[in-house]
C-alpha cells in the first residue's frame, strides 16, 4: 500500500512506488533515471529479442522453436504485466509503462528504468481499463517484434499474457491477506474483458483439507518448458489432470509455509 502520510488527491512521484513493486515481487527492480546501455526500450526491441533468441537456441536446441517463442515472450512481457497491474491494485496509480526500458542479461530480462513521473491516484475500476489498453498496446509491440524473428501464434501469447496478469493478481491477494477469493476473481475477469483476453487465463479455488480455499493460476496454455532436457510440467500446467495439479500445487504451498515459518 501506499505510505500513509500523503495527503488525499496528493500526487507522489515515481520512485516511491518502486520499491512497492519490489516488495510484492522480488526481483522486479526499477530505479527512476535515463536508460542504461543494456537496457531496451518495448518500442525498439528487435535487437534485445535476437540476442535472447539466440541465448536459448545455443543453450536449449532441443527445446525447439515453440519453447523458444513462448521463453522469450514471457521475458519480454513479465515486468510490464506485473508491475502494471501491481501498480494498480496496490497504489491506485498508473505509470506510463510504456516508457520502461529493460534490462538485458544473457538468456534473461530483468531490472528496468523509467523517466520521472508524478503519479495521481484514482479510482482503481477506471485504472484497471486505462492500465488494459496501455498493456495490451505493449504486448502487441512486442509481439509484432517477436513475431518477426521466431513465429508465436497470437492465441498463445494472448493466453500467457493473460497468465502473467491472474498471477500479479494472486501477488496482490499475498501482500493484502484480507482480499477474499471472490473478489480476486472478480478482479481478474475484470481485467481480462479490458484486454479483450476473457477465458484466455483464470484462477481456480483449490480446496484445502484444513478447510477453505486457496486460488491457484488456472492456465489455459502450456509455457513449454517441459521440451528442455532439463524441463518438467509446472504445477499449473494445463496439460496435467485436475488432480495431477492439486497434488503438486499442496505440495508446493507445504513447502512455502514452512519456508514462511
């Protein structure tokens, strides 16, 4: 949430809310200033997309070109999609994202930076749309840019969009505890009909044995990774039964809790 010292309607500037989106998702790290030299901006991708390109085609070639796409695509859209919508469920701003320059490592995207902005919240049911149409323009940059080098079926990277997006949501429901499921699900159908991506992701109640239950990521698209030699079927795949992804998913949220304890 945002600090509680600004006054109501009170603008605040960018690099107060960064650190925000560092806390929900380690690992999202923006800093406020000029791009760096190994950072690419979303509108001029092309070059930062055939070094990761040829990254995974050396490091995985039997992966092949369908994990190749589908790699590549989530790397160049995991930072825009989660800081989009963390940015708006938790702090009622909207950034212009679409100024984000990335950080290209070998075989990674991560780290980026944005030019100074005062930030004005608003209402989060108008942002939601806004915040819809600026990611959905991102992704269709990208995608063209992609698209050029190494096919990938819009259908599919719609559909890993839309994962990125129901998963910042379950981020959202971590860093505020009394967001009941209902309401997270709601906000994710929200959020999908503004990106014209309705059915293309979702969230599934898992119940639990101790009572209740907890959203899980309900994939409609497989990320491919399971073609790599080292690679498996994750816990949401969609091309597990039901219960092969209940199981898996228990044992993963074991796992966190007693990390967490």
């Amino acid at each position: 949430m945002w600090p509680t010292d600004r006054a109501a309607g009170s603008t605040l500037p960018l690099g107060r809310l960064l650190p925000l989106l560092a806390r929900a998702l380690p690992g999202l790290e923006g800093r406020v200033g000029p791009p760096a030299p190994d950072e690419f901006a979303i509108s001029t991708a092309s070059a930062a997309i055939s070094q990761l390109l040829q990254h995974l085609r050396q490091q995985h070639p039997e992966a092949g070109p369908h994990y190749w796409g589908c790699r590549s695509w989530s790397l160049l859209l995991w930072q825009p999609a989660y800081a989009t919508v963390l940015a708006v469920e938790l702090a009622a701003v909207l950034p212009d994202f679409s100024a984000m320059q990335q950080r290209l490592l070998p075989g990674m995207v991560a780290g980026f930076s944005l030019p100074e902005q005062m930030l004005q919240p608003a209402a989060i049911a108008s942002l939601r749309q806004q915040a819809a149409r600026q990611l959905t323009e991102m992704a269709d940059c990208l995608h063209a840019q992609l698209n050029a080098q190494q096919s990938l079926h819009p259908k599919l990277a719609g559909r890993l969009l839309a994962d990125c997006v129901a998963a910042a949501l379950l981020r959202v429901q971590q860093q505020r505890p009394a967001l009941d499921n209902a309401t997270v699900t709601d906000w994710c159908g929200q959020w999908l009909d503004a990106m014209q991506l309705p059915q293309a992701s979702g969230l599934w109640p898992v119940a639990l044995e101790q009572g209740g239950e907890r959203l899980a990521l309900e994939r409609r698209a497989c990320c491919q990774h399971f073609r790599r030699c080292d690679g498996t079927l994750c816990s949401t795949c969609p091309k597990l039964k039901p219960a092969a992804r209940i199981a898996l998913l228990k044992q993963e949220w074991a796992q966190q809790d007693v990390e967490l304890a």
